[in-house]
C-alpha cells in the first residue's frame, strides 16, 4: 500500500490461461451431458414416459410427475443454451447445479427408501439407481462450481481447442457413467 491506496502488482493483471481453460472444459463438459440428457429423454414418447414413472417414483407424492419431468427437460435444455451463449454462463452454472442437487436429492430418496428406480438420466435403458449416481452428480456439481470460480477469460486458440476436445470426452464419458462405474469397482461390489 503507498499513501493509503492499494497498489496493483502487473502479475495480478495476467490473464490466468488454466482458468480459460477451465472454464471452457467445464461449460463444454456439462453442455455435452445435458444435451445427451435431453436427448435421451426426448428420442421417443416411451423413453419420456420412462423418465415421467421414474419422476414418480424419487419425487416426493404431491409433485406432479408429468409436469416435474417436463420441467427438468427444460431446466436440462435451458442450461445448454445458458452455458453456450456468451454472457450467461454463470447463470447455466447455477441452473447446472441447482439441477443436479434436486437429482441427488431424489436419488438419495430412493436409496434410502431402497426403491428399485432405473435411471433415467440419458433415457431409456440405465441401471438402478444407486450411490454411482450420488458420486457422478455430485462430481458434476463440483464441475459447475469450478467453471463458475474460475472466471470468463479469454483463451488461446490452443487452449481453447484442449478444452474443446477435452469437454467434450468427458462429457461423453459422463453420459457411460454407469459402465465406467463397473469396470472401476470390482465385481463383488457392484451387486
């Protein structure tokens, strides 16, 4: 501090280029797996109706499922678009996260409940629901927590394109989370 003001170190006005590339990894990331979320859900009038009974069964008895399922698609697709239009990303972050908590929230209710619920995630064909589900969502909250933190910034073009590829991998990874879960755990454990 000179004369009572602050004084501003040139190092702190460095654009920070791993938070670039954070942030993009993780708007990319998310995008991927929602956009497969809605996608899923919305193939065919059977995988909605799928999703709608699941919705029924980890959501509390006064919810309306069918109502509550076409909310969480659009909460689902708002937050891709949040995420890729430029100036809203802190907002899809949020909707990303809040998203995700209510998932948990369900999830962790059938659990307990030890209710048999397929997930519906990515539409038609999950496994039961279960603590993999817990791990990978709140894994997914971390991500939204991260890429919120680490601050819009431009990136190089290099940078870019790893987080580009790199997001969009993970992603996809994301969406066989059930199958990564497998061949992790060891097979006395998965039952």
């Amino acid at each position: 501090m000179v004369g009572g003001e602050a004084t501003v170190c040139p190092a702190d006005l460095h654009i920070r280029p791993e938070a670039a590339v954070l942030d993009l990894l993780a708007r990319v990331l998310l995008a991927v797996v929602f956009f497969a979320a809605v996608v899923g859900k919305m193939r065919s009038r059977q995988g909605f109706a799928e999703f709608r009974d699941s919705v029924a069964a980890v959501g509390p008895q006064w919810l309306p499922a069918g109502p509550a399922a076409g909310a969480v698609v659009a909460g689902e697709a708002a937050t891709v678009v949040l995420l890729a239009v430029p100036g809203t990303r802190l907002a899809g972050y949020a909707l990303a996260a809040l998203l995700l908590i209510v998932f948990c929230a369900g999830i962790a209710r059938a659990v307990l409940a030890r209710q048999s619920v397929r997930c519906q995630c990515f539409g038609a064909g999950g496994g039961l629901l279960g603590p993999q589900h817990l791990v990978r969502n709140g894994l997914l909250v971390a991500v939204s927590v991260a890429g919120a933190l680490a601050g819009d910034v431009p990136a190089s073009a290099q940078a870019t394109l790893v987080a580009l590829v790199t997001g969009a991998f993970l992603g996809l990874l994301t969406t066989r989370w059930e199958d990564v879960a497998f061949l992790l755990v060891p097979a006395g454990r998965n039952r």
